[in-house]
C-alpha cells in the first residue's frame, strides 16, 4: 500500500469510528443527560459538583472571569477540576469530557502574563495569512498551557461602519481579505488539516463541498477548537449599532457577510458562534433558515452551533417559548451564563410537550459529541497531566517575537512629511502622550478584563511603545504622559527641565481607551443593550464611548499635545492607538509624521523597531479612512513605505 493510501484509509476509518461512538454513547444517554450536555453556564455560576449533577456539556469564562489569580496554574487547576467531575462515571452520570471556552480573540490575552497580539484589525493591515496561522499556532498554546480547549474565535465579521464598537474584531471592511484570513486562522488554531488545502478567496463559493461532509477534521496535538462568529451579519448592522440590525438583501448577505465562513468550514471550523445581532428585523438567534438551512444545510457543517451570551432571552416574552425558539432554529449549545437552571428546565418541558422534537435534541448532542470525539478530547486526559499544560512556552519570548511582528507590520503610515521618519537612534527624542507607556491601552478591549485595562500594571510582560524606545535610544526622554485639557499635564519639555531645541523629534502616542463590543459603540448617548457580556457595575458604564468619530472633540488633550510641541519648533511624530479609523483630520494636520498602530497588544517595541528605521512600514489601511465632513481621507489599501512610496 502507498503511504497516500494507508493515510487516507486512516482519516476515513477515524470519520467513522467517531460516527459510531457518538451514536453509541448516545444511545445510552436520556433526556437530562442530553440537555445538560447543551447547557453552558459560566464559570462563576456553577460547580464541578453541579457539572456532574447536571450533566453540563461545557463551562465558559466571559471577559474578565478567571480563578485564583489568574496565572496558568490556576486555570489548570480550576479545568482539571471540572474534568474531574465531568468524567465520574456512576449509574446516574456519564463520563463526557467538558470542552471549557474562553474568548483567546487576540493571544489567550484574559490570562495574566500571555503574549498578546494585535487587535484582528490590525492583523489584516498587516496582510500576510501566513502569520495569522503562526499567531493561530501560538494561540493555542497558550490557550493550552491553561488546559483549555476552545477558543470563541475567530472573528469573521465584515466591519462596515467604523463606529461599530467591536470594529477592532475584524480584519477588514473587505470581505475577501477576511476570507483569506478565515482558513488560516482556523487551521493555525486548530493544528489539524482542516478538508484540503483551500487557498485564497471563496467569496461568493457557498456550493463547494466545505469539508464536513466526510467526518470533522481531528485537531492536532497542539491544537484547540475553533469557533468562527457570530454568525451572521454582525459587521453589517444599520449606523454601526452593537447587536443591531443588518438590513440587507441576501445577495448581500451571501457575497460579504458569509463568504468569510466559506473558508473557515473549509479549513475544519469545528464550532459556529450565533450573532445577538439581526438580518432585516430577525434575531439571528431565531433565524432556522439561516442556521438550519444555510450553515447546517446548504454549507455542509458538521460541528455545533453556540449561542452567544444571554441570547436566547430576548427572543420571546416567555422564556420557555424563546429556548424553543433558539433550539428549533438550530443552536446546540445554548451559551446561558448565569440562568442555566431555568434553561435546563424550560427546554426539557418544551420537549415534554413537543415543542421541541427529540430528534431536535439528538442532532444537538450528536454535534457535540462529535466535536468532543473530533478534537480528541476524550484521549486528552486530566489538563494537569496534558503536555503544554502550564508550559513554560506560556508568555515566552519566542511567542512574543511572532506578536512583535505582527505590530511592525501593522503599523499603517499615513503621513511623512519631509522624511521625518525614520528617526535618529541617536537623536534626542522626547515620547509622551497618554498611551506612551500603557501597555494596557496598546491591548485594549478583552485583555484581562473584558473591557481591557488601563496602565502597565496588569499587563506582564512585553513592552510599551516607551519601553520598546528607550531599549535602542539612549537619548530618549519620557514627558508627562497626559493629554492638555484632560486633568493632566502634557508632559512637554518643561516638565523635563529642557530647553525646547534640545528635542530632535517628539513621539506622541494618543487614541482611545479600551473598550469592548456595544460600549465601543460611536452613536447618540443611551445606554447600551443589556444583554451583553458581564457589565461593570457604576453609572455611565453602559453608555457608547462617544457620539462622534472626531478625536478633537473625543479626546481634545491629544491634538492639544501636539500643537503644544510644534509650536516650539519640534516635528511631531504622532502614534494613533484606536480600535478604528477615526476622524483626525487636526492631528494630521499638526503632526510631521502619523502612524495608525490600531490595537498592537503588550509588544508595543516593534513600534519602536519600524520608526528607528530597523524595518520599513508594510501595512495598508484594512478600511477606508473618513476624514470630516463624510468624505474619505485615505481609502483601504493606502499606506507610505518610509522613501515615501506607497506599499
Ligand atoms: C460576545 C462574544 C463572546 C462571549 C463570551 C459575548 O458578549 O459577544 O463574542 O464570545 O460574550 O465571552
């Protein structure tokens, strides 16, 4: 036999075998057995005791939710325990593997001391799908390290309107570039073979045979699931609104909003994520032709769909009626953070009465079994005992060096007003503005909190864009590191005692704060859907981030900064940290030199590697760039290398 032969006679027989030990174990399950194993609460709502008494089928951790003190350790400990529970096998119980979520969307970046890499948003400016797959590959580690196994990413939205909050999620505006991503993510992830070497663009290819039809792919040893979303439609809601509504034909639909999951069944994707958002007026939660008929129907998948947080509350008035609702559309798993016991007991009533079939809820647990048969997850053993469990790889320098180019190569230059750049390792080089040594602003949202964190303090390791320049400019000066006009000093040359000419160029590092999904939401004032992931208690919290685009109005201290500096005669070197595109069309004006970073993550010294002139920008805008008044300043695709050419 031919080792083509004998590998393919493997991979059919491994399909098969796990059709057969999914009926099998099926067959001996009942009715609470089922439900459980659809159940999904968060970690902080549920026990490893209920886990075993419920049959739960996964635990999650929302943004921010993490045991001990959140070192690997501790997620280890914290999983093993929760395996430990789900695999006591009694007359009452069935030993079944829990699959534990968690959002690693940008390095496995809720756990302290992990290497986190830029914002998607950046990654497509950075337009090289070979590196997504290596930051795939290193993600899993990581996530692996705290012997987890699912990731909820990636991303696939298609991000249309810029005051979207979650615009930093996705990759670009175009929905080929996401397509291209898509399968390498996936595959770098998930470490097995995905279904035959899809490469390049499947827009508008929803007729292919995407992969599932044979039997899931089997992840690689070092892989973790990977789960495309939400599904669908989320970049593409009217005036940007988080959860909002995508008013589209399905043309559309199809051409911008699906394609990108084209690629990412194609290459194994072995979970789905629902969209909280609607197309043209319905929940996608409830949406059967969609979910039922497109994903599960004409596209072939294989694996399981989950709902996303609380989303199935929304549906109806009466909670029984919108689990119905949810299930009967084709959710599995149903993503019920707190209120997972009256979940359990809406749908098994709603079964009772045949509301919901019970062929329903056996394609539902069939799909789950499968991905948990499919990944492996059930030769994985105990996490304490896992290799890469608590790895020393976690947060390692090697890992570091995959995200520290990813920042040099995201980084966009906008403008290089008479060579400016690249900077004099030798110069005399003032750096200030409120993000220059906040490594906690370069990561933004979902980075140890869901809402992201601000300073250096939780950010361990890597460096900030300060740090990453004083480590090859001797004569580099930190100012005050505030905005004018917002409770701060600007940190200029007074506070540092010098004399204005004393100072070859000035790096001033401005932009947004953290944020996360609606909460990043540019719109009219009010507050956010309270649906959402775990929201922080204080008034004002749940309103959107602002009501305009402009960072003059949003936040005046940074163009203030500027100003401040070019009027005495220092050539200003401006780093833009924001989530999006934003309307600066001042700060340009002001600045001699302007870089877009978007959300670099903690190695904020590849800044500092592409402005000394050690690497030339490579970056291209993933989205047009608005100026004011509505018009495009820069469209997607602009970027200068620093001889002044475009990329
Ligand atoms: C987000 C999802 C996320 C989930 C779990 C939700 O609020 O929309 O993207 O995966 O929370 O944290």
């Amino acid at each position: 036999m031919t080792s083509f032969t004998s590998s393919h006679t493997a991979v059919a027989r491994r399909a098969s075998d796990v059709e057969e030990r999914v009926a099998e174990l099926l067959a001996r399950m009942n009715l609470d057995q089922k439900i459980g194993q659809m159940t999904q609460p968060e970690r902080m709502n549920v026990t490893p005791d209920e886990v075993k008494r419920y049959h739960i089928g996964s635990v999650l951790s929302g943004g921010g939710s993490c045991p001990g003190d959140n070192r690997p350790a501790d997620w280890v400990a914290m999983n093993d325990a929760y395996w430990a529970a789900s695999m006591e096998e009694d007359e009452g119980h069935l030993a079944i593997p829990i699959l534990y979520g968690v959002d690693a969307i940008h390095g496995n970046a809720n756990v302290l001391g992990a290497t986190v890499f830029p914002h998607n948003i950046g990654l497509g400016a950075a337009g090289d799908p070979e590196l997504i797959e290596r930051i795939g590959r290193v993600t899993a580690r990581e996530v692996l390290a705290t012997g987890v196994d699912w990731t909820f990413a990636p991303t696939l939205a298609v991000a249309r309107d810029v005051r979207w909050g979650r615009t930093y999620e996705s990759y670009s505006e175009d929905p080929g570039v996401v397509s291209r991503y898509a399968g390498r993510i996936v595959r770098g992830l998930q470490g097995g073979g995905g279904s035959g070497g899809v490469e390049g663009g499947s827009e508008g290819r929803l007729d292919a045979e995407i992969g599932h039809g044979a039997g899931l792919p089997a992840l690689g040893p070092e892989g973790v699931v990977a789960c495309a979303k939400h599904w669908v439609g989320d970049g593409g809601t009217r005036d940007g609104v988080d959860q909002g509504n995508a008013v589209m034909d399905e043309e559309e639909l199809r051409r911008v909003h699906i394609a990108p999951y084209v690629s990412a069944l194609e290459a194994g994707a072995l979970t789905v994520m629902v969209s909280l958002s609607s197309w043209n007026g319905e929940k996608c939660h409830a949406h059967r032709y969609l979910i039922q008929d497109v994903l599960k129907g004409e596209m072939g998948f294989r694996g399981f769909v989950v709902s996303d947080w609380n989303g199935v509350d929304p549906l109806a008035e009466d909670y029984g009626e919108a689990v119905a609702m949810a299930v009967n559309a084709g959710i599995d798993m149903v993503m019920v953070p707190e209120t997972w016991k009256a979940f359990i007991a809406a749908l098994r009533e709603r079964v009772e009465r045949g509301d919901v079939p019970v062929e329903r809820i056996d394609d539902a647990v069939g799909r789950i079994l499968r991905v948990k048969f499919a990944c492996g997850l059930f030769e994985r053993g105990r996490p304490w005992g896992r290799r890469g469990a608590n790895g020393s790889s976690f947060g390692s320098q090697a890992h570091r060096e995959v995200a520290r180019e990813a920042v040099r190569k995201s980084l966009v230059l906008l403008k290089n007003e008479g060579g400016v750049l690249p900077l004099d390792k030798g110069g005399r080089i003032l750096v200030t503005g409120r993000g220059a040594d906040d490594r906690g602003r370069l990561c933004g949202g979902f980075t140890v909190e869901w809402q992201g964190v601000v300073g250096n303090d939780r950010i361990e390791g890597g460096t900030s864009v300060w740090e990453g320049i004083k480590a090859v400019v001797p004569g580099a000066v930190l100012g005050g590191v505030g905005g004018v006009g917002e409770g701060q000093s600007v940190g200029g040359p007074q506070d540092m005692g010098e004399e204005e000419g004393d100072f070859d160029a000035a790096v001033v590092v401005i932009g947004e704060r953290p944020y996360a999904e609606g909460l990043g939401d540019i719109r009219e004032a009010g507050p956010v859907r309270p649906g959402t992931n775990q929201l922080p208690a204080g008034p004002g919290v749940l309103e959107p981030y602002g009501d305009t685009l402009q960072l003059a109005v949003l936040h005046p201290g940074d163009l203030r900064t500027i100003r401040v500096l070019r009027e005495r005669g220092i050539p200003v070197v401006v780093v833009l940290v924001s989530g999006r595109p934003l309307v600066v069309d001042d700060e340009l004006a002001a600045s001699a030199a302007f870089v877009a970073a978007w959300l670099p993550g903690s190695e904020g010294g590849g800044v500092a590697d592409v402005l000394f002139g050690d690497y030339d920008f490579e970056g291209r805008l993933p989205m047009g760039w608005p100026g004011g008044w509505g018009r495009v300043l820069f469209p997607r695709g602009f970027g200068l290398h620093l001889l002044g050419s475009e990329v």
